[in-house]
C-alpha cells in the first residue's frame, strides 16, 4: 500500500476532515469512478444541469 495510506494523526485536531490541498471551484468532486465527475462549481447553481431544480 507504500505511503499514500499513511496518516499523520499530529494535525488531526487541527483538520478532522483531512489535510490540505486546499479546493476551489475548478477541483473535482471524488467518485471513486462510481459516477461522472462533475466540479464544484458545476453543482453550485441547482437551477443548471446537473441538477436542475428550484428551491420554492
């Protein structure tokens, strides 16, 4: 597995959800290959494909 599974539990107080690279609008949202890969600034607008629907 080498070291891409290795954890550094030092800073786990100070990021519990994982450690940087920071994101922007351009990054990926992760699927795993499961479902097509959309960005985040794709899913910002739920009035545009790929969502598509209004909050009333």
């Amino acid at each position: 597995m080498g070291d891409r599974f290795r954890y550094n539990l030092s800073n786990l107080a100070t990021y519990p959800n994982g450690q940087p690279p920071w994101l922007n609008k351009t990054s990926p949202i992760p699927t795993a290959g499961m479902f097509d890969s959309y960005t985040i600034e794709q899913v910002m607008d739920t009035r545009s494909w790929p969502l598509c629907y209004i909050y009333e």
